[in-house]
C-alpha cells in the first residue's frame, strides 16, 4: 500500500508494480500533491521545454497504472501493528497490507488570505527553489522571518531585481548567520512589522501588488511586484500515524537504514520525511528507494 500520488508516491508506485507487488496507491483527498499546483517545472530531468506540474503527474500515474498500479481516492485515518502484518485505517475500514510506503507529503502553510487559492501559480508559491527563475529583473516579495524565509529570499537574488521581505516583527526569528546574510545584501529590503492583507492580481489573473498593512500605525499601502513568495513553513501530513511512527519534533517522519521507519515493513519518502530539498526530484528518488526497500523487506514473504 501506498500513501500519495505525487512524485514520491507515483514513482514508489511505478517500481512496485514492475516488481510484482500489487501496489494499491490512495490518493488522498488531495490528488497530486503539491506540484498539482505548479503551472511550469523546468527542472524535471527530461523535458527540455519544460512541463506543466498535472500534466508530469497525470504521465507518472498513467505509466504506474499501466503497470498494474491500482488507485482508489481514499485517505488514511490511521496505523496498527499485526502479527505479519499492518492494519491501515482507509475511509473508517481497516484494510491490511504486508507493507507500507508513506509518501504523503507536506504541506505549505498560507496566509490565507482573500484570492489566495486563485493565484497559486500565477505568482503566487511557496518554493523559491522551483519558480524564481522565472521572475528575472522583476520586484518580488518574500513573507515570513524564520530560515526558511531569509534561504528563500538570499536565493531569489540571483534572478529578482528586489526582494522584499516583509515580516511582522522588527527583527528577524533566523539564525543569526542567515539574518546578517538576508541584512547584507543590497538586493533585498526588510520590511518590518508589516503583515500583508490581501493580493491584487492583473487583468489576465496574474500577480500585480500585495496589499500591506503596519501593525503600529495601521497604515495600508499597495507594494507591486510580480511574484509573492510565502515563506511561513510547511506542515508535514503525518497526523494518522501520530503515536505510532517516530516523528522529529516538526512532525517529520524519521528515516533510518535509508527509508525504513520504526516499525518494520513501514517506509518514508518525499517530503514527508525531507525538510531540507523538498524537490520533485528528490521526492521520485525517494519513492524509488522506499519500492526497492520494499521489495526487499517483502522477500521474507516469499514461498
């Protein structure tokens, strides 16, 4: 059994059906995962001209499916130990499987604000890693005040002719190595205790301005830039297996011996367990190790 269906969870999926395992992948309630919501990933091996973020997950599931994938849009509601197997808690029914991949991903905390879902990808994310080259010699904008934010806004420098960073404190929560790093550098401006209040897109649904507010003054102003980058964290989705797998004090799952957990027969990959590259990529390797520890860890099973 499979949790997920993005790259980690598909790619988990391609190399369990090739192996004969019968993987049944559920999709969750949220089918794809977070690069669903991506318009264009140029930096999939692959795709010299670039593909759009469903159209790489509808071809990973197509390729599992034809393998012999099975899916189901169901969501796990929880975890238990058997003797020679695992019980999974599908949609209030308890389902059994030899094995277990968990490749359910995390997610990006917003600001929720008005519009919010409507702009994502359209200058609007959560991954400078993924979209800042497409934001050369433009303004952008960078919310929050942690590392994540300060990596987030260091490295739109390289493409981004000014980067706002816009933080509800007067000083930065980074360490202090990346503050004095984010303070140094002539391309990004600091704005402090300033919360944004809302976006305002262009006439074709693009990124215009965000609306910002001081927090002592109350004073409202509109900042454009084409991109806003929000940098508030990620929220990783273990909360079925809460108690029952190791969790860093994030909420990450702990890998050991590569993709194994705590429990055997159970396996992490992507960004349920990855805090640092929380990539496409890294994710498809990940999955792949977890079906290769799989199929191993199933041998004993064997006839």
């Amino acid at each position: 059994m499979i949790v997920g269906t993005g790259c980690a969870g598909l790619t988990a999926a391609i190399y369990a059906a090739r192996a004969s395992l019968s993987p049944i992948v559920l999709e969750g309630h949220e089918p794809g995962g977070q690069l669903s919501t991506t318009t264009l990933v140029e930096n999939f091996p692959g795709f010299p001209d670039g593909i759009t973020g469903p159209e790489l997950i509808m071809a990973m599931k197509a390729q599992a499916e034809r393998l012999g994938a099975r899916f189901s849009y169901a969501g796990v509601e929880g975890l238990q130990r058997a003797e020679g197997f695992l019980r999974v808690l599908v949609d209030g029914q308890w389902q059994e499987t030899r094995s277990l991949i968990v490749a359910s991903g995390a997610s990006a905390k917003w600001t929720g604000l008005p519009d919010e879902k409507k702009l994502i990808g359209h200058g609007l994310t959560s991954c400078a890693t993924c979209d800042g080259a497409f934001y050369r010699g433009v303004p952008v904008a960078v919310i929050g005040g942690g590392d994540s934010a300060a990596e987030e806004a260091t490295f739109l420098t390289r493409f981004a002719s000014k980067v706002y960073l816009i933080h509800r404190r007067e000083t930065l929560r980074a360490s202090k190595i990346m503050a004095d790093r984010v303070l140094a550098n002539r391309k990004i401006e600091p704005i402090w205790n300033t919360v944004p209040t809302g976006y305002l897109a262009d006439d074709e649904g693009e990124m215009r301005a965000i609306k910002l507010q001081d927090i002592r003054s109350g004073a409202e102003r509109e900042l454009e830039v084409k991109c806003v980058f929000v940098a508030i964290g990620h929220t990783p989705n273990t909360a079925p297996f809460r108690g029952v797998l190791d969790l860093d004090d994030n909420g990450y799952l702990l890998q050991r011996n590569g993709t194994e957990t705590n429990i055997p027969g159970v396996f992490a990959a992507g960004d349920v367990s990855d805090h640092v590259y929380r990539q496409a990529i890294t994710a498809s390797g990940q999955g792949c190790a977890a079906a290769l520890d799989a199929e191993k860890y199933l041998t004993q099973f064997e006839e």
